[in-house]
C-alpha cells in the first residue's frame, strides 16, 4: 500500500494548474486569419471549455496510478457469472491496431476497404455456421442493442405478414436487458416461471402462449447454468402459436461446436462477441452484438451487411424490406476484428476445446464447493453455476455480499452476486476455460475460509484494498455526478 | 518439469487451455464422472452437432499476423491515400498518451465496475469523464457514455418522452446526420411518437421554418451543430423558439467544435448528445466509437445509460460508485429508462485521456486549426472552373462543394491520385447530385491541402 501515489490519485481537476501543457499543437501554415476572421462572432464561445490543465507527467502518472485501483483479468482471477471473463490475447489487440484496419474511414469507398471487407465477411459466415443460422447482422453495438434490433426484425416480419403480435415472453431468470428491450421495440412483456428444477416451466409457458405471441426469449444454457433439456418442447410449442423463439446468445461459450441454436430451434439471437469471442471488456465497454436469424428473416435485417459477388465485396444497402438501422455506420469493428482474429487462431477443434475445457472447470469447481456451499440446482452444470449463501446467511448472518467482498481481499474478484433473481442471496461462478486446476484449487479454498471467519470481520470486508463498503444510498440520496468548484 | 512439459503438448494443441492430461482426470474423479463427454448429458443427443464446425484450419500468431498484413493490404487506409472525409468519423490526431493509457490491460481487460471496491481505477475515471463533458458542454449532468453518436440521438428522444409522457411529435431537422436520423426511426418504429423531418434550404434550418412547423404537442426539436454539411445552425434562436413552445431542445455536436463554438449550456439545451470519436479515438471503419450524453440537472433520474456518482467509504474516505442504479434495466427491467447495459467505457477513458491532454488550449488550438485550414481548401477550390460553394452559411471544419459531372467518378477518380477526396452527398441526399463534403483536420497541411486542389483540377480538367 505504501506504494501507492495519492498525491497523484486527486481528481485531476484538482491537479490542474494554470499554463501547464501536454499537447501543442503546430503553427497554422496556411495563408488565413485565425477563426474569430471567419466564423461570426456570436457563434463562438468568449473562452474555451475549462478543462484541466497538466502536464504530460502529471497525466500519465495519474491514470497509471489510478489503473492499480482496478482488478482485471490480466491481474486477477475473475470468476463473473455470465460475464465469461476469459483472458484477452495480447496478439488481437496489435492486430486491431494495425493502420491498415484502424485508420480506415467508415465511408470510404467499398474498392478501398477490400480486406476489411473480406474481414467481415468471412465473420458473418463464421457466425452463422456456429449459430447454425444462415443470416448475419454484425451492426448491434452490444448484446442489449443485439437484442432490441432482433426484436424490431420481429416486429417487422409479424407486420409484413399482417399478424397483430403484441407480446414478448420472457423468463423470469433472464437478463434484465431482455424486458428493457422488448418494451422499446414495442411489446409486451410476460414473464414465464422457472420451476424448481431450475428450469422454464413448461406448463406456464404453455398456458401464457397464444395468437398474440410474437417472440419467446430465451437464456440457453439459462442462467443457472442449465441446459434447458425440454427446449425442442419449448420451440414447438411457440412455434405451433405461430411465435418465434430468440434466443439470448450470453452463454455460447457453453456450447460452441456442441450443439447450435438453429439446430435447437431458435429463429434469433445475438452473440457477445466481448464474451464468447474475448472482445477485452473495457470496464464496461465496448462489446459487439451480432444477431444472426434463419432465411425467411434475413429482408429485415440492418442495412447494410456484407455481399460478395465474382470475388468483390461490397456493402449491400438496398435492402427493401429492412428495419433500418441502430447505429451509424457498419458496427464495433475493432471487436469484431479481435473476435475473427480469435476464430482464426482456434479453428473448429479449439472452439469445441475452449467450450469442454469451460464446462469442465465449472464442473470441477462445483465439485469443489458442493459439501461446503449450497448449489440449488443440482451437481452438474455447463459453463457456470449459481450457489446460494442462504444457509450461510441464516446461521452465521453472512451474505452473499460479504463473502463476494471478502474474496476481494484474497486477491480474487467476487462472483456475480445477487442474480439471477430466482436464487437467493446468489454467488453466480463462471471460471471460464483459461484457468488452470491449481487456481480454481485456490479458489475453492478461500471460498471454504471466507465461510468459518468470523461474521463481523466479513461485514466490514474488504480489508485491504484502498475503500472499503462505500455508501451507495448516500451516493443515490444526494447524487454528486461530477467535480466542482468550490466556492 | 514433466508437467510443465506436458502443458507445453497440451498448449500446442489448444491454445489458451491450461488442464494437461493429468489435470483432467483428476478434476474428472473429483467431478465423478469419466470424460468431458458426459458433462454434456443433459443436451439431448439429436440436438449435438456430429461433425466439426465448418471453420477455417486454427492459425499460429505468424501466420495470423501474415494474414492481416494481407488484409491490410487490400485497404487503402488514411496512412496512404490522404483522408478528407468527414460525415461524422474524422482523421483527427490521437496523442500517444491516449494509446499508453488505455493500452494498461488494468483498464481494458476490466469489467464493468460492480465491485466498488476493486475498480476505483475506472470509477474515478468515469467521474472524471463526467466531469470533463460537462465542462466541454457547460451542462449540469453527463451518463459515463453511450455507444456511439447515432443512438445517442434516438437514446435522447426516449429520454425525451420519459419527460413529457404526453407529447408525441419529434421534429428532426433534415442536416442531422442521414444514418442518425434512421437509427431514430428504427428505434421508434413501433413507439407511439410521431417524426416529422424538417426540410431546409441553404444547408442550416431556418428558425421561422422551425417556428411554423412547431406546436404543443412537440415533444422535442432535433438538431445537429455543426450539421451534417459541417454548417453552424442558428442554434441560440432554434433554441428560443423549442422553448416557447415547451419541446426540449436536443441538439448533436461535434466536441472539437467546442474548443471555440459556444457551448450547449450557453444556448439553452435540454440535452446535448454527439459523437466522441474525435475525442482520441481511431476511425476503424465506424467503430468502437463513444456516445456522449449531457443533460440539464432537472433531468438527472431521467438519463439513460450508466452514471458514477462519488461518495465516502465506511472510513469516510472519499469513493466512486455506480449509482442511481433503479433507472437501470437489471433493476427495473421493462420500466427501465433504456435498454442499454453498457458504457464505452474504454472509449469514454479515452476520450478522458484526450480532453485532458488537451486541455483548453489545446482544444481551442485544435478547432481553430480545422476552421482555419477548411476555409483555405474551401477558398482554393472555389477557384477552381467548374467548382462551386452551394451553402453560403459559415462552416466549421466540413463544407460541401458542387463539382460538375458525376460526384463518385470524381471521387474514385481522386483515390487514383492518392487522395479521400470527400463523400457524395447523393447518396443520401438525391437532390445534391453534384455535391461532396470535404472535412479538414488540424492534421492536415498545407501541401495536403494543395495537393488535393491539384488533383482536383486534374481529375476535372
């Protein structure tokens, strides 16, 4: 601790200091006034933005500085239920940055941008052939826009067809982005139970389905980590009300080259290529989520995908029937690129590796903490698993949040506490595959302490990181949103 | 030793799995099955696919690197044929301490900051995010960012309507960007809100146009400043006249712009959103880019998308968190403000990096360079015969020229002489046949500049 800089870690507005520089820019070397001769007066501001003002050593030290705050994946081990924090290879990040990819200008012409092209090409059909569905988008920014762009192709097609289908049926162990994102593309939202097996309730979806049914969203492997074993049942039943079944791609990493949605019965879904394909999450962003859909949807799909014709590609944007579109230009190309550049490096046999080895290592870990935790929902699970502090909590008052704090002081990030919503007080655990026996053996072994220390120490846990337990009412009571000058 | 053999083997054949032979079987007892194969039990056997994915052979890191190099080299990249194009993605200069700071993998290799405690890194960071785009904007409120500029703009409109539940008419001005504008109607294609696209002249909306087509039910007034033709719109009064009608007043800018350009604040906006991109981020073919979103105070609980808020710790020290979390879709799932489960926050870290790098001057510098060295292309180009100026509003850093004959073949034409010339403005606009937009930045020279007034010459001579 004694390491760390604090004078460096102020908020850099209070670093600021009047005159200093970082980045100067060259004299103007053409013939012409400066902008107050060309632009009228009452356009411009008297003074500009009142940003800081440092030097580059007093940035760079910053940022440095605050970057040992973080946990990471490339410093800790990071077990995120539904998040699959694998590990990030270092060759995509240099392969996204080469200048003949990233200095390329989203307008410029498509005989200008034939190797990005082919890029994104080939990426389509590499997403269609493990979705086992034959129609790409790669324009959905994230797995959430991923979704609500599915959902408006939905809505499209049932419109086009003359079908009044106003509901969405959903899960109640699904993401929340799921509702979120039927009610904007206009639906509305039923929410089907999970039964005690941890499963969709057959009988409940069943009993809610009916001619107004336009899309049942589905979590496969769920949540919890299960396959959902009745899914042909499942897709027959909405299909048979005329419905189509989306499935929310967030679990892939379980079953990449095992089985495929398309062959499962899903007519959509979208991929989290930061998840399945390790796009770096970025503390929040960017991801990329690409739908895929089966033939009959692919009209309404995004403008513009890629085409190609006598060996040329080019973006193909006269799409009659299409929705329109959910961003501008083509997509997040730099994670769609580390994403192919992924595919490429393992080729079919390392994807269906990647998937045995991340079922495997949840499995093991499972085994580890099954005496010890409480898993509701049985011995076995895919690429991850939801255990319960419930028991624990009731005996010793220790909550999930504890132990998921705790664990920060053992040098591990905590699981995803609290959802899904179906469990209580839940530790959701995803190892992912790129973790060895011997970390998973430690894991295990600190969860095991972190349940016999003693209550109190565990409420005022972390110990040793810089904060500790902030008051998040506080901070949602009386916002403090950004810095201010005081007085 | 043998072991750290044996995961040598197992590596060569898969690459990224650390269990060797040995460290399966073991996990296998403990598990209490004996093979992988039975973990997938519970998929039913007519689901499993029986044959191997139709997937290229896996590539070693050379041969990957070789085959980039191959893609690359069917690109013609702003590195070698020089970029005048603009429409909302621009060749502006990244300072390499933008690139060393986002490349710590403490950063990039980060989740989103659920565990306070061990992402205070980007919490503070995305404080200062906040911070910095409500300096750029002199708005009260900025989220930690949204995906990109376009669906900022649709992101604003349901905002809007979270605002004013009652009112149902959007007016979006016709020099928003094209691909905004149709974000926006996807996004609200089955919404019961109404858009109606204002029709300008001259390249910039006039304000008694505006003040004819508005009523009381406008929900809000969209304009983008600069607009899509790089012309400053009469902001201050298209402001005053959204407000006498109460419509929230949304407008789309370019934040390099705001290093001389008044800011949103200063004129009245409900909501700024825009494009960060320019703000240190490469073009990469459209994106990862960075939605900025500000608002006014009154607004806070009804922006979408994530927000830092700062606090204490139970020692009272100072601390970032997550906050205002109940407007958020994993809390109130379909009641929630937007869909949206992300930041950029790698992109809104750089666009932290690149403002404060800056800093004011910088900045300021930066725009006037622009200003200065498109209004010394735009002011050669008029001389040249057959070349004209359509708009005569004042510009930024983009403008549109009229050349004679077809604006593509001239355009290809251009990248033959090394240069990307501009973007036809047909394209989106069919009565613009004859029309390109160039875009200058502050990296752009004098004998860049000249060279492709030359070639301009050339290719229409």
């Amino acid at each position: 601790m004694t390491m760390f800089n604090h004078q460096s870690t102020d908020l850099l507005f209070e670093m600021s200091h009047s005159g200093r520089r970082c980045h100067l820019l060259p004299a103007c070397d053409v013939p012409i006034g400066d902008a107050s001769t060309l632009l009228p007066k009452e356009a411009l501001a008297d003074a500009p933005p009142p940003l800081p003002e440092v030097a580059e050593i007093d940035l760079i030290r910053h940022f440095v500085n605050l970057s040992k705050r973080n946990m990471s994946i490339d410093t800790n081990f990071y077990p995120l239920g539904s998040c699959t924090m694998k590990y990030n290879p270092k060759r995509h990040e240099r392969l996204a940055a080469l200048g003949g990819m990233a200095n390329l200008h989203p307008l410029q012409s498509d005989a200008s941008a034939q190797g990005m092209l082919r890029m994104l090409f080939e990426m389509q059909q590499f997403l269609a052939e493990i979705s086992g569905l034959p129609a790409m988008s790669l324009q959905p920014s994230a797995g959430a826009q991923g979704e609500l762009t599915a959902l408006l192709v939905a809505a499209a097609y049932f419109r086009d067809k003359g079908q009044k289908r106003t509901r969405v049926l959903i899960p109640d162990s699904a993401h929340g982005t799921n509702p979120a994102s039927a009610a904007i593309a206009g639906f509305d939202t039923v929410s089907i139970k999970s039964g005690s097996n941890g499963l969709v309730d057959l009988a409940d979806l069943k009993s809610k389905l009916d001619d107004k049914t336009a899309v049942f969203m589905i979590t496969n492997p769920n949540t919890l980590g299960l396959f959902e074993s009745q899914i042909h049942e499942i897709a027959k039943a909405v299909h048979d009300v005329g419905g189509l079944v989306y499935l929310d791609g967030a679990n892939m990493n379980a079953i990449l080259g095992i089985t495929r949605p398309g062959d499962f019965g899903a007519d959509m879904m979208h991929y989290n290529v930061h998840k399945t394909f390790t796009g770096p999450h970025g503390a929040g962003g960017p991801g990329s989520g690409p739908i895929g859909v089966r033939d009959y949807l692919a009209p309404y799909l995004p403008a513009p995908v890629v085409v190609r014709k006598d060996g040329e590609y080019r973006l193909d944007y006269d799409r009659p029937k299409a929705i329109g579109r959910v961003r501008s230009f083509f997509g997040n190309v730099g994670i769609l690129l580390r994403g192919y550049a992924y595919i490429r490096t393992l080729g079919a046999k390392g994807l269906r590796d990647v998937t045995e080895h991340a079922v495997l290592n949840a499995n093991y870990l499972l085994a580890l903490l099954k005496g010890e935790y409480e898993v509701p929902h049985g011995d076995r699970c895919m690429h991850e698993f939801v255990a319960s502090a419930r028991g624990i909590k009731r005996e010793k008052r220790i909550t999930a949040m504890d132990i998921g704090k705790r664990l920060l002081d053992y040098g591990y990030h905590a699981p995803t506490v609290y959802f899904p919503l179906v469990v209580s007080e839940a530790l959701m655990m995803e190892p992912t595959e790129t973790e060895s026996k011997e970390t998973l053996d430690a894991f295990a072994d600190a969860l095991i302490k972190i349940k016999n220390e003693d209550a109190n120490y565990l409420h005022d846990a972390p110990h040793t990181l810089t904060i500790s337990r902030p008051d998040e009412i506080k901070a949602a009571k009386e916002p403090i949103l950004r810095w201010k000058q005081q007085g | 030793m043998s072991g750290l053999v044996i995961r040598r083997l197992v590596l060569e054949k898969s690459l990224y799995l650390l269990n060797t032979p040995a460290d399966q079987k073991a996990m296998l007892d403990k598990i209490g099955v004996g093979s992988i194969g039975e973990l997938f039990k519970s998929i039913p056997s007519e689901f499993r696919l029986d044959r191997p994915l139709d997937i290229p052979p896996a590539l070693t890191e050379i041969e990957l690197q070789q085959h980039f190099a191959e893609l690359c080299n069917r690109n013609r990249s702003a590195d070698n044929a020089v970029c005048f194009l603009g429409g909302g993605s621009y060749d502006h200069f990244i300072p390499a301490a933008v690139d060393a700071i986002s490349g710590r993998s403490e950063y990039y290799t980060a989740y989103t900051p659920y565990q306070a405690e061990a992402s205070q890194g980007s919490l503070q960071a995305f404080f200062e995010y906040q911070t910095l785009i409500c300096q750029l904007t002199d708005m009260a409120v900025s989220n930690a960012s949204l995906y990109e500029g376009g669906s900022a703009v649709a992101e604003s409109v349901l905002m809007a309507f979270g605002i004013h539940p009652k009112k149902h008419k959007v007016l979006v001005a016709d020099t928003v960007h094209p691909e905004y504008r149709l974000t926006l109607t996807t996004y609200l294609a089955n919404l019961d809100v109404q858009i109606e696209t204002l029709t300008t002249t001259g390249g910039t909306v006039s304000p008694e146009a505006l003040d004819k087509a508005i009523d009381d039910k406008t929900l809000c007034v969209i304009v983008q400043h600069p607009n899509f033709f790089g012309c400053l719109e009469d902001v201050e009064k298209l402001s005053a006249v959204s407000r006498a009608k109460g419509a929230l007043f949304i407008v789309s800018v370019d934040p390099i712009s705001l290093g001389l350009l008044k800011r949103p604040g200063q004129y009245g906006a409900d909501i700024a959103v825009g494009e960060g991109q320019g703000l240190g981020n490469p073009m990469a073919y459209g994106g990862p880019y960075v939605g900025l979103m500000a608002c006014r105070e009154e607004y806070v609980r009804k922006i979408p998308g994530r927000l830092v808020g700062q606090t204490t710790d139970r020692n009272g020290k100072r601390c970032w968190v997550l906050t205002l979390q109940t407007r958020e879709q994993h809390i109130r799932r379909e009641k929630a403000t937007s869909n949206i489960c992300t930041n950029q926050g790698l992109f809104a870290l750089r666009a932290a990096v690149y403002l404060t790098a800056l800093g004011p001057q910088g900045l300021k510098e930066t725009a006037d360079l622009c200003v200065r060295k498109s209004h010394y292309l735009a002011q050669e180009l008029a001389k040249v015969k057959g070349v004209s100026l359509p708009f005569k509003a004042p510009f930024f850093k983009e403008f549109v020229v009229n050349v004679p004959g077809d604006a593509n073949a001239a355009l290809s034409a251009l990248l033959e002489e090394g240069y990307h010339g501009g973007l036809p403005m047909a394209r989106w606009y069919p009565n613009l046949p004859n029309a390109i937009s160039i875009a200058v930045t502050e990296k752009r020279t004098k004998a860049e500049i000249e060279g492709l007034v030359n070639a301009v010459k050339k290719v229409l001579g």
